[in-house]
C-alpha cells in the first residue's frame, strides 16, 4: 500500500496530495491536518468515508465520538478519520478548593468569577498564600471557546453586527477575568510542569489541551483532576485541539488495504502506547479491545468524560488563518496593548476583510493555473501552466512576479482577486503589497526577432477586476513586494477569485523569503533615456504647468523603483531643485549631455561638487564614433580630465587603441560593434579579446542595446522573456560594470505600430501612458527582475570576499568571479560552452530560453550565500570549472577551510595544512562527474557539491 502514514508538517503532505492528482500518483492514505478537508474535498481529491466506516466492524460512525466526527467532517460528510481526540479542558486541585470550602469544580463561568474573587481576596486562606487560578499562556483558547459556547461565529462576524455585539461582551468578559487580580500576569509563560514547579503547586484551575496538561496529572504532589471547562450555555462542551485526520484519496479504488491499516490503527496494539503516554484520547468509544488496554489508567475516563460531547469550530474555509489573526488582537487585549474598542474593531475589520461566503464547490465555469513570470503566455495557449501550490522564493525588499491563468467555458465578467494575508508557521500575519496587472497584447506585423507575426503579450494594465471569454486565457500578471520588515521563513497563502462575492476559484500560495535583503540602492549603474518632452506632448500638457510637472516627474521615480536611472532628473542640473533627485540613493548614475564648453556643463558640474553626486554624473553625448571622429573624442577627452573632479567621460564605442586614455567609460553593444565604422562582425574573436585585455587592465565597460537581434538578447516585445531577464547575468558573467539604454519612452511614434525602421518592435519603449501615470511592460518588470538577480550575485560576490579574508586564503586569486562565473555559464547552452570554451563575451548570444530556468539558478545561487555562513568556512573551487566543457581525464579540487577541519573528496580524506589548504587530483570518466566535499569541523558539518562534464 502506498501511503503517506505518518504526521502533517504546516500542510505539507495535503499540498502533495493536491499536486498528484494533476498526474502523479496518489497515495492510497494519508494524514492531513484537518484544516485542509475543505480544500481537497471541493477539488474532488479525497472522498467521502461515511458509506466506508459502516462497512467495517470497528469503523463505525455510532462509534465515534460526536466530537471526533466533527472534526474529520465537511458540509454533512465525513472525509477525514481523527487520529486522536485531543480537548481542551480544566483541570483544579481539590485540596486547594477544599480548604477554601469550596465542594468543587466550577461549571458555569459566573462560579468561576465569584472563586476567583474569593481566592483574589485572600478569603478562606488562613496563610495569605497566593493562589494562581487560572495559568493561560494566551486569552485567546478561552476566547475561542466562549465564541463557540455562545453561538458566536467568528468569520462571520465582518458582515453580521449582531455577533459583533455579542463579540463585544466576550472581549469584557475576557477583560473581567484578567482584572479578579488573582489570574497569571500574561506576560508570565510558564507552562505545563514547569508552571507547577515553580509555584510550588500553588494552582488552583489551568485551562489547556489536554495532551500538553497529561504531564500534570502525572505528578503526585500536586493531585489536579480534570473536568469539562465552564459554559454559561452548553455544559460539558469543549474545543477539539487535535487537528491529524487519515483521509483516503480518491485514485484509491481497493480501499480494503486501507480500511485494515485503519482498524489496525485504533486497535488496542496501536493505541495503548499512546494512552500509556496520557496523551491522547481514541475518536472510537466503542472499541471493547482498546477499553481493556486502558482500564487501568486514572486519566483515560477522565479525558473520555471530558470529551464525549464535546464541539468543534465550524470547520470552514481559511479558519486556520483567520482564527491566528483574530487570536493575535485577544492577545494584545489582554496585555494592555490595545483598547476594548480598538480589539473589537479590529477583529470585525479581520473578519470582513478574510470572509468568505460559503460555496460547496468552486465554479467548474472557471479553472484557475498559474506561470512563472519567464513564461510567454498567447492568449490562446493551451499548455505551461502549473496547478496549486503558487510556489514563490523571494529576497526581503524585492519584486517577484508571477502570472495567475484564468479560463473559462462560458463568458464571466466582474472576476476579482485577492489574496489572503500571509501567514508564517507560527500564526502571526505579514501584510505584503500585492499589485494584480491585466496582460494586455500589441500586434506584432513585421517580427524581427520571432518566427511569426501575432498578438504577444507588452503592455500591463493596473486592474481589479477582470473577465474571461471561452477559448481565451485571462492572463493577470501578480506582482509581490516583500518588505525588508518581514522575518525569514515560509509565509502562506491562498488567492481568491470571486465573482460578486461568491468563490470561483482558489490556490493555495507558498512564499518562501530568503534570510537576505537586497539593497535599496543598486550596486551598479544601470543608465535609462526618458524623453520628458515626448510624455508631456503626449498628454497635451504646457511645459510650464504644474500638472506636467507632476506628470514626469512619476514617471522619473517609477524608474527608479525599477532600478533603473534616468539619464537627467526632470529639472536643470544646474537647478537647487537637482539635489531631491540626484542624492536620492535608488539613483546611482546622471548624464551630462552638454559638451565642456557649454556653460550649462559647468553649473551642472558645480552642483554636482556641492551637492556630493558627482561620482554619479557622467559626460555622454558622442555616440558611436566612427574613425573620422577619433581626433574629437581624443581632444574632449583631454579636455574633461583636464577639470577639477571631473565626471566620468562615456562614449559608446569599442575599446580602440587610439582611444585609450581618453575614454573613462567604454560603453559597447552587446554584438560586439567594432572599431570604426560599425557594420562588420566578421571578426567578433578579435573584439571579445580587446574587450576582455581593457577589463583586465582595471577600465570600466559598460554595454547598451539597440537595435540588436537574434540571438543576442534584446528588448524587443516579441523576443522570448528570458532575453529581458538575462542581461544583468551576462554582464556578470563578462565582467561588465553598467546598462546603458538610450530610451524608455519613445512616444513621438505611433504606439498603435510598435515596428520602428531598422531597429525592430517595441525599441525604446518600455513604459507606456496611462491615465496620468505610467503603465509598466512585461519587458520593464523582467529587466526590474534580472537586476534584482544581479543584487544576489553581488551578496553572493561579497560573501565570498568575506570567507576568503577569514580563511586567510588569498592564494585562491578572484574566487568570487570564478564561482559566479560557473553558477551564470548554468544559464548557456552546452553546445555554446563547447566551442567558446573561457570566452565570456562571446557566450551572450547563447543563453538559454527555457522559461523557469533563471529562477532556479537564482535559488542556487541563494542557496550558496546561505551555506557560505555555515561552519566549517570553506571554499571549494575546480581545475577544470564548473560548466566549462573539456576534455581533460583529471581534475584537480582545491580550496581552504577552517584549520583542523577534516575534508573527503568523493570518499578520500584529504589532508589539508596547518592553514587549511586542500588539494586533490580526482580522475574524470566521459560525461558528467558529480564531485562532493564533505567537510567536518567538531560537530559542524557540511558538504559543497562540484559537477564537472567531459565530452
């Protein structure tokens, strides 16, 4: 039998379930927490057991107990088998209730107001000792539980003002219980045992589960007995705390294997270890087998007792994340933190903003999948999509996107998404800004750089509420936000699509944010053109009016959101009004594009002086010289540098001999253009060789685009997605230092015809007009992306600067630009990597297409800065590298580690010095050669892992 037997972790196992049963096997039986019966139950994954159990002799529905059948049950339906009965309950010390004549337990929430002002009062203590009646770690059980006595639903209650009234009664109530002085101060956390030891067995009631309150009763100075807690309305109710359930999916079609797992499961062999523990209660009361095996236990009857008419919260939709954030504001309540009012308001606002309204199923009228962000998706596409869970990893302070899919077989309009908040594992809620965009297509007539013509996706529209038409897609671009506020770890989710309030569809959402925060400020320069004039002739707006000011000067920081620098603020350089754009810094690079002689130039430069940007500024105005204007470039260049601080003098041209020393900022595009004039590539070895000689002489390079084509990646609307997020890896592959893009916002052409002569579709437009705003592009939010990526490889870089510098192992050269290196060449082609064998620049026509693919590097390359921080320090590097195809029969792995550390190569202990220092010559067979180093450092351990391919 194939089975998932053993416990749920945060949903796990169910989220396994939910993906299998697009196409992978299911298991045969499963345990889930039951939180998630509502999701695979309306997606028709598990079935019904209510046919099942009466079948069966031991498995009986008059069997179990009433609260156990709620629990595994849905909308009337039993799906899930509790694993155990785990009640909340109360427990007291008789003989603390009896020397202060008191005949026992409360039942009623009054009695227990009137004993816990008698103990408060000192009455009936003759020793003035001080009683703890009542140890809670939170008010928010109790407040769950007078919810449910009182008929209170709580994620109801954001659209019934009733139960908000009743709402505001429990929250004095819970107010009043506090003020008796004579329960635990809650910002004690004692618990359990512990709470016993410490005060000396001076507790007179402890309301909890009862699997975490069985250790007391097991203690013998303290003889607590344990009883249902008090209700005003139901006696002898409860709330269920246990939350495993066997569930059977639906593939399962000889369920017989199954159903004697399950009796062999509840049978006395199974569950007397657990009753012998205390710590659990069997969901079947009529097991004359397991009665027996536990006849001889003092707290077994007590805990059936307690919860044989016991009840549960309805079991709906998102409860477990709603329930979190409403018993945070009980919490806050109780500790002083907020007002009765404030906590009142907050949990309906909680309420409304998370309700649901119920629906059996999901509409079939509309299906729900989603895509990475790298994946082009036609509005008539039929396959690429993935099914639930929504799978993100992001950074703190990043963008990450992702695009929902909906479709349908009949016309829908008034669609909305939201997304419930994020929930970390241990309950507490993260509000992340979430911007949804409706993907918009532009006709591509005259393709330059695809196949064919057709529509392709361009232009995102900011939208809230969306349609779908049979036989198309609804492709909504999502965009996330994690802010740096938000701790590490892994947040859930689920999005919501709605149709005038009623629920058509639903993915459960998995983020998980990386222990790193990008920088706001980028770590290099990525220079953008933004011809203001063509966005204000476009609205029609005065040059001299406010609203036009306004209007570029969004655009301006919208840009810069993006990580990109517009070549001049909206406003003279020269001006006071520079400084509130130029020592912003998200803006790390400003064009002067006057020449030395202008005066214009020279009050941009003073500003710069007194203001403290001028390594930001740069001088660009001679584009592309051809031979006949290398005299001019040579005399400008003396010129600039003849300057006090002078701005840094960009031409875009290639490296030429002539030009060396004049030229600060060699700006070449990414084919490579050569020397003079710039129509040949016939000899592209030569240029990448030139290239590479200036690199290592310490000058700066920088590359534009324009006009560029296939294979080269551009950013023409129609070229594959990955072409906008790989410029950024193949800059750091190369070594090349900034982005340069000569324009954004193109407009003075009609937009309506993207095809510009001799450059191609969408050249210099990557923002589009909205109503007054700008309206971002596919294109603009990948590039946005493929520099956030660059932001891991910087972390990555000085991550392994630091490890070197604390191993004292210089010796292993630039290690940082030979491991980037190996992890961006992951991203060409083998074919590529064969014949450009160690040159970069000659690689970037070759990177792979594969949507997803940069996404997984960029996890790698995450995960490898994390294991950098582990101990023991270690770097491993390999002769030959990592993806550098050869034909070599050995390869030689080397590092440092910490000294004393143990390392094993593929098994061999090698003997590292005194300093750490590591090498070994392994032997190489054809194909691919998986190498693990396995480091040991007392009880610090860890293994890098090398893959070296042969041919």
């Amino acid at each position: 039998m194939f089975a998932h037997p053993l416990g749920p972790s945060s949903g796990t196992v169910a989220k396994q379930i939910q993906l299998k049963s697009t196409g992978y096997s299911l298991p045969q039986l499963a345990i889930i927490e039951r939180e998630s019966i509502p999701m695979l139950a309306e997606a028709g994954i598990i079935r019904a057991l209510d046919e099942v159990i009466e079948r069966e002799p031991s498995l009986k529905k008059g069997g179990m107990l009433e609260c156990a059948y709620k629990a595994g049950s849905y909308d009337g339906k039993l799906y899930g088998l509790p694993v155990n009965v785990n009640p909340y309950v109360l427990i007291y010390n008789p003989e603390l209730l009896s020397r202060l004549g008191i005949s026992g337990p409360p039942t009623k929430w009054p009695d227990f107001i009137e004993i816990a002002h008698l103990v408060g009062s000192g009455g009936g203590s003759s020793e003035g000792i001080r009683l703890w009646t009542l140890s809670t770690r939170s008010m928010a059980p109790i407040f769950h539980l007078l919810c449910y006595q009182r008929g209170v639903n709580l994620l109801g209650a954001g659209k019934n003002p009733e139960s908000a009234s009743d709402l505001s009664g429990i929250l004095r109530f819970i107010q009043l219980l506090r003020q008796t002085d004579s329960l635990l101060s809650p910002h004690f956390k004692f618990w359990d045992p512990n709470f016993i030891g410490i005060t000396s067995g001076k507790v007179l009631f402890q309301l909890d589960n009862a699997a975490m309150l069985a250790q007391l009763l097991k203690q013998e100075s303290v003889p607590m007995q344990i009883v249902p807690p008090p209700s005003d309305t139901l006696p002898a109710q409860t709330l269920l705390a246990s939350s495993q359930v066997f569930v059977i999916p639906t593939a399962s079609v000889d369920i017989g294997p199954t159903v004697t797992f399950l009796e062999h499961f509840f049978s006395r062999v199974q569950y007397s270890r657990f009753a012998e523990e205390f710590l659990f209660v069997a969901p079947f009361k009529r097991d004359a087998s397991l009665e027996d095996a536990v006849s001889n236990t003092s707290l077994y009857p007590r805990l059936v007792s307690a919860s044989h008419n016991a009840g549960v919260l309805p079991l709906e939709r998102h409860a477990a994340t709603r329930l979190a954030g409403i018993a945070r504001i009980v919490d806050q309540l109780d500790a002083g933190l907020v007002s009765h009012d404030t906590a009142l308001e907050r949990i309906v606002d909680e309420a409304r903003k998370n309700y649901v309204e119920p629906a059996a199923s999901p509409s079939p009228s509309v299906r729900a999948a989603w895509a990475e962000g790298t994946r082009r998706l036609l509005k008539n596409e039929t396959s690429g999509f993935r099914m639930a869970p929504i799978e993100i990893v992001a950074a703190r302070n990043e963008h990450e996107a992702f695009q929902l899919v909906l479709c349908g077989e009949r016309e829908m309009d008034g669609l909305r998404i939201s997304l419930l908040p994020f929930t970390a594992r241990d309950g507490t809620a993260h509000e992340l800004s979430v911007t949804t965009y409706l993907e918009t297509d532009t006709p591509i007539s005259k393709p330059v750089v695809a196949h064919q013509p057709g529509m392709y996706p361009n232009i995102l529209l900011p939208q809230s509420v969306f349609r779908v038409q049979p036989g198309e897609l609804a492709r909504i671009w999502i965009d996330l936000f994690v802010p740096s506020r938000v701790p590490p770890g892994e947040l859930s989710s689920e999005l919501i699509v709605d149709n005038d309030g009623t629920m058509v569809a639903r993915l459960s959402l998995r983020l998980i944010v990386l222990p790193l925060q990008l920088p706001r400020r980028p770590s290099f320069s990525a220079a953008i053109g933004l011809d203001y004039e063509s966005i204000a002739e476009y609205y029609g707006l005065n040059k001299e009016s406010e609203t036009r000011n306004k209007l570029v000067d969004s655009f301006y920081w919208f840009m810069a959101e993006h990580r990109l620098s517009p070549f001049q603020p909206p406003v003279s350089l020269g001006s006071p009004e520079a400084s509130a754009y130029l020592a912003d810094e998200r803006v790390v690079a400003c064009r002067i594009p006057f020449h030395p002689d202008d005066p214009r130039f020279t009050r941009a430069l003073t500003r710069a002086r007194g203001g403290g940007w001028l390594p930001k500024m740069f001088s660009y105005f001679i584009d592309e010289p051809t031979y006949h204007q290398y005299d001019a470039v040579i005399q400008l260049g003396e010129r600039i540098h003849s300057l006090t601080e002078s701005p840094k003098f960009l031409v875009t041209c290639f490296p030429d001999e002539p030009l060396v020393g004049s030229v600060d900022i060699w700006c070449i595009h990414v084919r490579l253009l050569p020397e003079g004039i710039p129509n040949s590539f016939l000899e592209r070895e030569r240029y990448a060789h030139r290239i590479r000689e200036r690199l290592e002489s310490g000058d700066t390079v920088w590359w534009y685009t324009a006009g560029a084509v296939k294979p080269f990646p551009t950013l023409h609307i129609e070229d594959d997605p990955n072409a906008f997020r790989i410029l950024p890896w193949l800059q750091q592959l190369c070594g090349i230092d900034g982005l340069l893009h000569w324009e954004s916002a193109n407009w003075r052409q009609s937009l309506d015809d993207p095809f510009v002569p001799h450059f191609g579709n969408g050249e210099g437009v990557l923002v589009y007009p909205g109503d007054r705003r700008p309206l971002p592009s596919v294109r603009l939010e990948l590039l946005r992306d493929g520099l956030e990526d660059a932001e891991y490889l910087t972390i990555l870089r000085e991550s392994i600067k630091e490890t070197q510098r604390k191993l004292e192992a210089q010796w292993l050269g630039d290690a940082a630009s030979l491991r980037i290196g190996e992890l961006c060449r992951r991203l060409i082609s083998d074919e590529a990597l064969r014949i450009h064998a160690g040159e970069s620049l000659l690689l970037t026509p070759h990177f792979t297409r594969e949507p997803g693919a940069i996404e997984r590097v960029r996890a790698e390359v995450a995960e490898e800065i994390q294991q950098l921080e582990h101990k023991p320090l270690a770097l491993v590097l390999t002769e030959p590298q990592e993806r550098q195809y050869t034909d070599a029969r050995h390869a030689r792995i080397y590092g440092a580690a910490e000294p004393h550390c143990k390392v094993e190569v593929n098994g061999h202990r090698i003997v590292a010095d005194r300093r750490g220092k590591f090498s070994f010559e392994l032997p190489l067979t054809r194909g691919a050669n998986v190498i693990c180093v396995n480091l040991e450092l007392g009880k610090h351990r860890k293994s890098i892992f090398r893959r070296i391919e042969t041919f």
